[in-house]
C-alpha cells in the first residue's frame, strides 16, 4: 500500500510539473509609440512628458537618389536619436514615380544604402498599406514577399515586419499569398485598423490574428479628427470621436490577444499650420492637447504600475 502511494504521488508531479510545461506565457508589457513624418515632435516638451521611446517614419524605397529626401530623413531620425527614441522605418512607394515598383535585388540595393547612412536603426516594415489598391503592391504579395526575404537577409540583426496591412475586406486573401511565396511564417505583421477603431469593430483586427501566426504590431492606428480626401470608406470624424476611436484601440482591440499585440503606434503626434488633408494629431495646430491625447496620457499611466521604476511611455520592448 505504501509503495502504491509512493507511485501515486511520483505520478501526480510529473503530471503537474508537465502542466507547468505547457502552461501560457503572461502577456508582455504593451510598447506605446507614435507615427509622425515631422520631426518637431521629438523637441515638444509634451512629447518628452509622455516617455514614449517609439516612433515610426514611412520611407520612399529610392529616398537614398534624392537628396531633398535625404535631408528629411537627416532630420528625423537625428532628431529620433538624439531624443533617445527608437525608429520604426516601413518602406513604401517613390515620391517621384508612385507606380514604380523595383525588382528585389534593387530593393535590397537601395535597402544596403539606407543601412549604410543610419546603422542604427534596426526595425523596419517592408512595405507601407501594401494591400491597399492605392499602392503599386495591391496585387503584388509575392513581390512584397521577396523584398521580405531580401531585407532578412541583408540585415540578420534587424527585425523586419512582413508588411503593413490595411484592415480591408483583401487583407486575408493578401496575407494567405505573402505567405505561400515567402514559404514560412513572418514572425511580426503591421496592421494600420483604422476601420476598426473608427467604426468601433473588431473583425479587422480579428482577421488579421486568423490569417497569421506571428506577432502584430498596431503600426498606424487612431481617431480621426478630419479628413479632406476622397473618402472612399466613410467614416466618423471630430476630435471627441478620435477619443473614442483611441480609447477603443486599446481597451477593445489590443485585448484580443495580449500575447501576439505587443505594439501600438497613434498616428499622428500634431497638426501644422494650414489646411491639411488628413488630421487625426493628438495635440492641435496651436500646440494644444486634444481629448485623444488625455486618453493616451491615462493609458501610459494604466501601463506603468507593470513596470515598477520605468517612467510613462518607456516599457520593456517584449519583441526581442
């Protein structure tokens, strides 16, 4: 009897101990960021206060040809740099020739060139809304995919996002071609869920979390304040609904699997002067917070009690 007992219990701790094995990982700390093309940013003291350490920029594939570019990028990635803030770079159409598209091995050239001028930045998105038909690449995922493994391979240290989707009704069909011509599975995807957060949905995002494996990072995100394009999907605009768009973005869309989203860029940080096509800034024309930026502001402190001694805006990056 005894020596039944004694087995009886061997038995119960492998069982338990194979249960530790398997059991999830917790959620890491959500990474907060900002996407903005201006590099006024990095210098606004509101900016400082929040703490935020992360911000993306959307590069043309030949901005290395253009000098004028090259300026630009002087200045917001010096400006990343000395603020301390680390980049996101996502590649997207030439500003002189939107329909171009190059073959890889140019990409990589081009790729080679930007490496060589800003060795520090190490992350980066293949290509920008590449499933939106008003990019050359909306029918291209095979091509989008061979860029992929080109950037892989000339940079083994940096981590390159698939692509950056739209939440559109295309994206898993997009998605499920990438994958067949890159032959495995991208370990992080970028998704831009605006139709999401300003219809207050989820399936976008949903889709997304089904036609993939990897990680998603929220790589443009956020409330619209107003917009003077031609709209082809309609949707709500004020500066208290872009509240309510933010707010959604994290307190519905990021929950939906706190292990895969790690990231959240808000798109963007203010609005210049002047008429603008597109304003969804968390701070206004006369350098004032908006509603949406008070959402941001109670987030970052919601995220700092899981970081003990770690000031607003400047969690663990989980994605190493």
């Amino acid at each position: 009897m005894r020596r039944l007992l004694v087995l009886l219990a061997v038995a119960l701790a492998a069982v338990t101990a194979g249960s530790a094995a398997v059991a999830p990982a917790p959620a890491q700390a959500l990474v907060v960021g900002i996407g903005d093309q201006k590099p006024d940013m990095f210098a606004d003291p509101l900016f400082a206060e929040t703490g935020i350490r992360h911000a993306r920029l959307a590069v043309s594939w030949d901005a290395m040809n253009h000098p004028w570019q090259v300026r630009e990028l002087d200045a917001w990635l010096q400006g990343a740099k000395a603020a301390g803030v680390q980049p996101l770079v996502g590649f997207w159409h030439s500003r002189t020739n939107r329909r171009s598209l190059p073959k890889p091995e140019l990409f990589k050239f081009q790729f080679r060139k930007f490496r060589a001028r800003y060795p520090w930045v190490t992350t980066f998105a293949t290509w920008n809304e590449a499933n939106h038909c008003g990019e050359p690449t909306c029918n291209r995922p095979a091509l989008v995919a061979a860029y992929w493994k080109a950037m892989r391979r000339e940079c083994r240290s940096c981590r390159v996002l698939a692509s950056e989707l739209l939440d559109m009704p295309n994206m898993a069909k997009w998605v499920r071609s990438f994958r067949r011509a890159a032959g495995f599975d991208p370990g992080i995807w970028g998704l831009h869920n605006y139709i999401d957060a300003n219809r207050f949905r989820t399936s976008g995002t949903r889709a997304l979390l089904r036609a993939t494996r990897g990680k998603v990072w929220f790589t443009e995100t956020g409330g619209i304040v107003k917009r003077r394009t031609k709209v082809n999907v309609p949707l709500n605009e004020s500066s208290a609904h872009a509240a309510k768009a933010t707010r959604w973005v994290f307190d519905k869309l990021v929950p939906l699997d706190r292990k895969r989203i790690q990231r959240v860029y808000l798109y963007h940080w203010n609005t210049p002067p002047g008429r603008q096509s597109w304003d969804s800034g968390l701070v206004n024309q006369h350098d004032q917070p908006r509603a949406a930026f008070r959402v941001l502001r109670k987030v970052l402190r919601r995220l700092a009690p899981a970081l003990p001694g770690v000031p607003l805006g400047q969690a663990t990056d989980p994605s190493r």
